[in-house]
C-alpha cells in the first residue's frame, strides 16, 4: 500500500512539472471578420514563417513569400519595414494581397521554437484580424527525454499556431 502511494505521489509530482504548449488568441468576437484567400508573409518574419506558409499553403490558402512582398513594396519605392504603412497595404491590395502574416519567434538553445507571436492585418482597413502568442511545452529539466516529448518542433508549432489562424480567417471548419 505505501509503495503503490509513493509511486502515486511520484508520478503526480512528475506530472505537475510539465506543461504542453500554450496559445493566447485575440480576434473579433463576431467571428472571422474577413475570409482570407490570398495572404501575404511579412518580410523579417523568418523561418517561423516560412513554416507557416508551408502550413498556410497546406490549408488552401494563397500565400504570397516574403520575396515577392519586398518586390511589390519594392515597385513603389518602399522599403521591406514599409510593408505595414498605409502605402504598403495599398500596394499589396493592388495586388490581390488581402492580408500580411507578420511573424517573431525566440528559439531555444537547441533549435526548437521557444515562443512566438503572429499578427494577421488586413490590406484594407489596416485593422488586426488575428493576433496569437504561442509558448512551447516544456517537461521538467532542458533536453531530458520528458522534455523533448513534451516541446514541439518547427512544423509542429507551424501547424498548431495555422490550426488557429483557420479558424479565425475561414470560420471552425
């Protein structure tokens, strides 16, 4: 009886010291406030967006890279960090862009996404459409075996972070 409590203890112990990935999601309460087909990834938005285009791009999504951006914004004598001016969203909506992912990440030692924030604005209006914060998991000490199971890797954040931006700009599916 003491072992089988002890190892009660034990395991509830093991268990409070992690924690699977969390997301914090701002967006309008109505709902998708503009259905998104065609959507643009913000210069600077690096590797973290490349993998959300990927993601994007797997859920039907037009996705325009960072490269062609820079050239449109490039065509009206804008820079890269103009993309998100009044000029800039002119230039993408001239261009069929209805909106622009702008994407940050902080990686951990070990080159697994630590966390990241990702805004979605609209080309129109300039307004916010979607805004998400995400943190990895974390499974006690850095690089121990629960650790590795309880963080996700690169596409794996990619596609849990797309699983929520779906839903903000294609309404629950």
């Amino acid at each position: 009886m003491r072992r089988c409590s002890f190892l009660l203890f034990f395991v509830a112990v093991l268990l409070s010291g992690c924690a699977s990935s969390k997301m914090s999601v701002a967006t309008s309460p109505q709902g998708p406030v503009q259905t998104v087909s065609r959507l643009a990834i913000a210069p600077g938005s690096g590797v973290f967006g490349e993998a959300l285009a990927v993601e994007l791009f797997n859920s039907g999504i037009t996705v325009v890279d960072t490269n062609e951006v820079s050239t449109i914004i490039g065509r009206v004598g804008l820079k890269e960090f103009e993309v998100t001016s009044a000029r800039g969203y002119a230039a993408l909506r001239e261009s069929g862009i209805e909106t622009v992912l702008a994407a940050k990440s902080v990686d951990a030692e070990d080159g697994t996404p630590e966390s990241a924030s990702v805004r979605i604005t609209s080309t129109t209006s300039g307004e916010i459409i979607a805004g998400i914060t995400w943190q990895n998991g974390w499974g006690g000490q850095r690089s121990s075996i629960l650790d590795r199971t309880m963080r996700k890797n690169l596409s794996e954040a990619a596609r849990e972070i797309v699983g929520e931006i779906m839903k903000r700009i294609r309404g629950a599916r």
